[in-house]
C-alpha cells in the first residue's frame, strides 16, 4: 500500500530511484551532439556518486534526423513529455528551440537550457536560457570591427534560416548606427558540399571583413573555399559557432579568425570548472577532443543539476522550478561568470569575450563583455 500511495505523489517522471530526462540522440549535427555528450558525461559523474537525492538520472533520447529538423525536434519533445513521461526536457538546440519553448510553455513542462540565442522568453516560468542573446553580442561585434578594427565594408555568409538571418539583419539594420557600410550577404546551406561559388559571389561585394553566421559544417567549407581561392579576407565566426575543433583547418588558413567567445578554452584553461571537465572527459570518454560544445552540455548539465539538488528528496516540478529561481551568483568554477536567477530572470549568461584564433587556439581579446 505504501508504494502504491509512493506512486501517487511522484511527479511525473520521477520514480524512488530515478529521474528521468528528454534530450536528443544522436542528431545530424557536430554540436547537438557534443552538447549532449557534455550531459551525458555529466549524468555519469553524477551517478557514479549515488545520484542526486539517492536517484540516478537517466536519459530518454531520439534522434531528429535530416529531413524536417524543427519538425522532428518538437514531435520528439511531445513523444517525450506525454508517452515516455519525462520531468524536463534538455536542450532541443538550435532553430527548433523557438517551437520548443512553445510546446513546453503551453503544457507547462519544464525547458532547460537550449543551446540558441533565438528563444528570448523572459519570465516565463518552464524556461530557463543559456549564452549571451544574438542582438547584444551582433552588436559588440560589429562596434568591434567597424571602431577596433576600423573595417568599413562588412558582408556576410549565413545560413538560410531564423539564426542566419537574424544576424544578416543584424548586419544591415545596426550599419548607419554604428559607421559601416554593410555590402551585402550570401546565403549557405547547412551542410554544404562546397562554399566556393557562395564565397566567389560575396569577393565581388569587395568586403574589408565577412562575418560567419553558420553550422560548423558549412564554416569548415568556407575556410576550405577562402583556401581555394586565395582570397585573404578576415573572417569572423558568430559566438555559438567559436569552437577550434572546426574552425581551424590545415595549413593554418583560417589563422586570424575573430569570434565572440562564451566559454574558455576547453583545451588549455586552468579555472577548475574545466580541469575537472577535462578529469571526467579522460575518465569516461577517453581519446574524444574536447570542445566549447561538450564543455557546454555539461556545465548548464551542472545548473539542472544544481536545481535538482536544491529541490530535495519531494521532487516536484513546481519545487524544481522554485529551486532554479533561488540560485544567486552560482559559481561554475570558471567555467561561465557567476549565475543568478529569479522569477524574472531565467538567463544564465549575459557575458561572453571576444577572442582571435591564433596558433590554433582561440585566444581572448578582451574580459567577458555585457552587451
């Protein structure tokens, strides 16, 4: 009778010994899967400790495919809330994060963390928001280039959907504001064969500076195209594309590339939040490279963990959710500058750097800037 009456008061997804989560599985991108592995080395360390509350979390994941993206992404999160029954969904990055968020605020499931600057809800209860917002770091960097750098012809390549040309609009629109010329854009897809013909139409345009708003596929095409073509044009990469596993290329070429960094580097930072990063990614994933996406996943990993843990042994959703609104100046170690929450604020990081990729690294410009 007792765990029948146990049963009752459980919140949905949560039994005596488990915690159950919605996320992804394997995708058809580099970063949503390194982003999940971050979580998922995050769930292994937090289980080989006894779990949170003496409850393992465990993970419920499908994969979206490469047909209808956004589509498969929100019919995966609804497979997951109202058949598998999970307590709260993770990240869901990208464009299909705006119809994300929608679902899980009209059915009041909890939504943390997508890794996107599109999803700009605030103050709403089930969500809770990663990095610094597009418009703020669009326009630190183009103030940087145009006033810094004293670029006065600014292009960009972009990716043909709401994160692309959000930023070429970005581009234009801020131009007369900020003293620049925007010349013009070229659009690319996400996973290109090539981006030679796309790169040859924007050198006609005669840029001082092009600007990347793309998916590490269709960059890593764009530093081989710029190579191809002998053209010497500075490049530079939007934040949540600034990751050296992708953007560096043999023969050094893309060497010189600005970006708007989120995080330090997962390779050679020696804050703790990272070294223990890199301890668990030996521990657990021996040989996988390390990289701004992974080291994603499993800090904001830490915050839901953070907020499981506040809430106590009577997890409810409501409990968590209050639980996240108390945490203030949650210190990750170096890894994100400090971490508040309230009623109002469900977002995690205004600040980020901006950073040049020298000898391979991306090497800090400046100290987190707040847009």
């Amino acid at each position: 009778m007792s765990s029948f009456f146990l049963l009752i008061f459980l919140a949905q997804g949560v039994t005596d010994d488990n915690i159950l989560i919605g996320m992804e599985g394997p995708a058809y991108s580099f970063a949503v899967d390194e982003e999940n592995l971050g979580m998922h080395l995050l769930i292994k360390h937090i289980n080989a400790k006894g779990g949170i509350h003496g409850r393992r979390i465990e993970a419920k994941t499908y994969s979206r495919g490469t047909e209808d993206p956004v589509g498969q992404a929100v019919a995966n999160a609804k497979r997951l809330v109202e058949e598998d029954n999970v307590f709260l969904l993770f990240n869901f990055g990208g464009p299909a994060a705006v119809a994300v968020g929608e679902y899980a605020m009209d059915n009041n499931v909890p939504y943390l963390f997508p890794h996107t600057a599109l999803l700009t809800v605030d103050g709403n209860r089930h969500v809770f928001t990663s990095f610094p917002r597009y418009d703020g770091e669009s326009r630190v960097m183009l103030r940087y280039l145009a006033n810094n750098r004293g670029y006065r012809r600014i292009a960009i390549i972009y990716a043909p959907n709401i994160y692309g040309e959000y930023f070429a609009e970005r581009a234009e629109s801020l131009a007369e504001e900020i003293g620049y010329a925007f010349v013009g854009g070229q659009p690319l897809p996400r996973n290109p064969v090539s981006a030679e013909h796309e790169l040859a139409a924007l050198r006609v345009l005669q840029p001082d500076v092009a600007i990347m708003a793309l998916y590490p596929a269709g960059a890593r095409k764009v530093m081989e195209a710029k190579t191809a073509l002998d053209w010497d044009i500075p490049l530079v990469s939007s934040g949540p594309l600034t990751d050296e596993q992708y953007l560096n290329v043999e023969g050094g070429h893309a060497e010189g590339t600005l970006g708007f960094c989120h995080y330090p580097d997962p390779n050679e930072s020696d804050a703790p939040g990272i070294v223990e990063y890199r301890q668990l990614m030996a521990e657990y994933y021996p040989g996988h490279s390390l990289n701004r996406y992974s080291l994603y996943g499993y800090v904001f990993g830490r915050l839901v963990a953070e907020g499981l843990q506040r809430a106590g042994r009577d997890l409810t959703r409501d409990g968590f959710l209050d639980a996240m609104e108390s945490i203030e100046n949650w210190d990750s170690e170096g890894i994100l500058p400090p971490v508040s929450f309230s009623a109002a604020n469900h977002h995690a990081q205004s600040a980020g750097f901006i950073c040049e990729l020298v000898s391979g690294r991306f090497r800090p410009l400046s100290d987190w800037l707040v847009p």
